[in-house]
C-alpha cells in the first residue's frame, strides 16, 4: 500500500510539473521538486526505520532461541 502511495504522489507531481511547465509558471515547478524531494525524504525515513525494526526484532528472537 505504500509503494502504490508513494508512485501516486509522483504521478500527481509529475503531472503538476508538465502542466506548470507547459504554462510557463517555471518557479512552480522548483517547489513541486523540492516538495516531492522532501515527502520522499519522509517517506525512505519511514521506511527504513521500519526495516531496523524488523531487524532488531529478528535479531531479539535469534538471541532468544539460542
């Protein structure tokens, strides 16, 4: 659900960016790159917190089974 979250945001953006970009707003185009830079930023955060988790996790239940 996530994947499919993050690709949809940068398809909206992506969109946004060719609209802008086709009516000449060329500033609106920087903001929309520096917002999907920074919302990507979040969501690999995100994502890599939940992966340390699951390696601490698995880890715990290694030393546990020992």
């Amino acid at each position: 659900m996530d994947v499919i979250r993050v690709a949809g945001i940068g398809l909206i953006l992506a969109l946004l960016h060719l609209f802008f970009e086709q009516t000449g707003k060329k500033e609106f185009t920087f903001f929309l790159f520096v917002f999907g830079y920074l919302y990507m930023t979040v969501e690999m955060l995100r994502f890599l917190r939940y992966f340390f988790e699951e390696i601490t996790a698995f880890f715990e239940w290694l030393t546990i089974s020992v």
